[in-house]
DNA sequence: CGTATCGTTGAAATATATCAATCGCAGTGG
DNA sequence: CCACTGCGATTGATATATTTCAACGATACG
C-alpha cells in the first residue's frame, strides 16, 4: 500500500495558513488539508495501512466510513474507532502507525504526506496547535471509551453507542450503522449475539425501531439517554 | 485548589530551549519543565484536579504515585493511568480537564502553567512538538489498555498490568504496588474480589509471589508473558 | 491491645459468552 | 420470475467467567 500510494499521492500547493496563532486558547476547526493532498478510494474490507508500518501519511474521510483496530495473536479485535466523512485519522507523532486502518464500505479517503503537514508545523505554530488538537481529540474519544469498555453493561454500551452516531447527525431521523454487529462487537468489547440481543431488547422497549439491521430510529431520545448510564 | 495553586506555583525561567527543530522526526524526550515549575506536595487521595476544570497547569510526578480517572453518576469508576515519577499529566489540548487526578499516596508534584509552555510553543517548533508527543504517548497507552479491557480476559488483565509495571522498572526485583486492589479493579475493569483471586492464582501456578500485598516478585518473565495473552 | 481498613476466600447469582439452529435478505442462475 | 445459495443477523439453550454477597483474616494505626 505504501508503495502504491507513494506514487499516487500527489502533493498539490502547501498554503500556509495565516490567522491568529492558537496555542494560548482554544480556536478550532482549521482545515489542515486545505489544497492538499490527493483522492484514494478503499473497496469494501480493503487496508488502509496496517499496524506498525510506517506512519507517513494521514488521512481524512471524504466519504465511505473506516474502522482502526489492533488485534491479538489470537484473532481477537478490538476496534478503536469508527471514522466518518470529515474525520481524520493516521496522524501519528511516533515513526510507525499503532492500530490498522480499513475502509468498512467502499470510501473515499483524501491522503496527505505527514511531512507536508510537518513542514507547515515548522513555520506555523497555528498548525503545530491543529494538529495536536487532533491528537488530543483522539485520546478524549479512546478515554470516554476506556469508561465505556470498563464498566458500562452490555445494554449500556450499545445505548451509548447509538447516542454517540446520534449525537453526530442531530436532525437525521435514522441512524445509519455503515458496520456490520461484527464491527460493533469488537469496537464494544461483546460479541455479535449480545449486541444483536441488545437491539431487539431496545426495540422491545420501545426505545428504538430498526428498519432494517443497519437502520435505527430513536423513538424516544430521553429513554435512549437513560440507558447510556 | 486552583487558587491555592495560583498563589503557590511560582514559575520560574522560561529557558526557550534551543537545538534541532524536530517536527520531522522523532526526537525525544526533552525535559520541558527544565526550570519552570513550583513544587507541591499532595497528601494520600487528595485531589489534585477534577473532571471539567479548567486545564490551566501541567504536571510533573517527582515522587509517590498519581491516579487518573473517570467516574459514572452512580459511583462507578475508570482509572484512565497510573502515574510514576517523571511523568507528566494534566495536559490537555482544550480548556478543561478530561479526568480527574489524586494522589494515590503522598507525593511530590512539580506544577507549571500551561500558557507558560504554550508561550514557548508559539516560539519554539520543538516546544509545540514535544507538547504534541506526551498527548500522543497518553494515546498510545490508553488505546493498548482499550484492547485490554475490550478483549483481555481477567488473567490476562493482571499479567499484563504487572508486566508493564515490570518493564518499567527492570532491574528492581519486586514490583512495588503503590496502588490499592481497588485501585487496580478500577484501572482493569474488574472488581477487586477478581483481582485478588487472581494474584493468588498466579502465585499458586509458581509466576509469581507476593510479599505482603503490595510486593510482587516475578518468578518467571516468560511465564508472565504468556499470560499476557 | 483494640479497632478500622483492606485483602482474601467461599458460595451463590448473573451477565455475557458459547454453541447451535433458524431466519432473512441479496445476489445468482436456471 | 422464482428457486437456490450464501452470508450476516437473530434467537434459543447451555456453559462459564466474573460479580455479588458474605464471612473471615491480616495488617496498620491510635
């Protein structure tokens, strides 16, 4: 992949951004890949990058939805999140990328060379503040998530799960889950049977209504609320 | 405690270090309290900062031991990390603290104002760089730990807590547990009843030996690591 | 030396996992 | 157009790891 991409992701014009330098407060979102970068498209289950290879790209979620994910000697999975159009994802301080990345639906990915962002960061202490932004970002969602994986229940889980893609798309009726209860699971720390368990047990109690399995609608946003805790 | 804190953290000379911008490799660590900072001192399960409030310090452990953590509206908790000396926390990229801190025992904390290293940021790519690194490193271990409590089973838990206190310290013979069981329960998402079954079983399996409660002899590294997993 | 706190151990309960069968839908080919 | 196939999702029955509840033991502290 990485040779393939080297060829492919052509570096177009660097525009330093100019604005008030951000270090001292918090000022945000500032597009990082302005004028830069080149277009890739994922099939659907195709690798991103995998984990421990060289960190020299990042990436941004044009549309389609990725999951990042370690895994065990063993098989098992821990997915560490789900990426959506707009997302940024791959941005690495150290050498090598520390989870794997693959598209879950076919996606378009916007890939930018991490030495081009670098390069701005030398100059620009406005994009050296971007992206630890997004870094610290990052570790708020992986530490909600340690609190999630440590001590929510099952029910509790897949209910803050649905709040959370809710959260993202305030005025969408439905839900839409790009993953399959696969993905779930293992984002989740449960298995496929629990989660699929979870939903009828939702929806037997009237708090959401599946169309589908990959669509949910919030029938009562308070119950759902109640039930993230 | 942040008033009490405005009037003691005296913060001394700012020394803008100087040496190879590094926001293209990995170059690390770089002491970034090098003469800033007052010292404080913390008693046993004193709070050093809570959840939401405002981020205005960053901290040095010099000695003891600090906890991080979450809590649930009904009491329940998550341990986002265990801090050692030389570590730093309470660094956040927004305007609020993600988790809150105590001291787990009485410890000695070097304090430094945030704007005081930002300052240097805006002047210094290595300062920003350097900032942007400790973030990334807190990442790191919170995503490993998210694989630990999505997919570890409770033995597995354990071995890989000791394992990594272990690795810490390499050449000590004991791993010295600052922290209580349920400390450790809330870090490993068990309860402490597991935690204990636990430490007796790796014992009775010949991987380790407790000395007390708070002393851990590793019997053997490769039968500890095989537990990791 | 008594008391409080923390840790350990045991027995029982339970949430979730595991194993296994069926269902349902999308794509395929007759 | 409709059966056929395959894969993911659901449901059911059972197993099990971990929790919960409870008692006891050890250790530190005044």
């Amino acid at each position: 992949m990485s040779a393939q991409l080297a060829q492919s992701a052509v570096v177009h014009t660097l525009r330093p951004m100019v604005g008030p330098t951000s270090w001292s407060r918090e000022s945000e979102p500032f597009d990082l890949f302005q004028g830069l970068g080149a277009r890739m498209t994922f099939d659907r289950d195709a690798e991103i990058y995998g984990e421990g290879e060289a960190a020299d790209f990042v990436y941004r979620v044009a549309s389609g939805c990725v999951r990042t994910y370690k895994v065990l000697a063993d098989g098992r999975r821990q997915i560490g999140d789900f990426l959506l159009p707009g997302d940024v994802f791959g941005l690495e301080a150290g050498a090598d990328h520390l989870l794997s990345a693959e598209a879950i639906c076919r996606s378009e990915i916007v890939v930018c060379r991490r030495n081009a962002l670098f390069n701005l960061a030398q100059r620009s202490p406005e994009v050296g503040h971007a992206l630890w932004s997004l870094t610290a970002r990052e570790l708020e969602r992986a530490q909600s998530h340690l609190m999630l994986l440590g001590r929510k229940s099952a029910c509790e889980r897949v209910a803050t799960f649905l709040q959370t893609l809710s959260d993202r798309f305030p005025e969408d009726p439905e839900i839409c889950l790009h993953m399959s209860r696969q993905d779930m699971a293992d984002y989740l720390g449960l298995t496929i049977e629990t989660v699929s368990r979870t939903f009828t047990q939702l929806q037997a109690e009237g708090v959401i209504a599946l169309h589908g399995c990959r669509k949910v609608e919030v029938l009562s946003r308070q119950a759902l609320r109640r039930k993230t805790y």
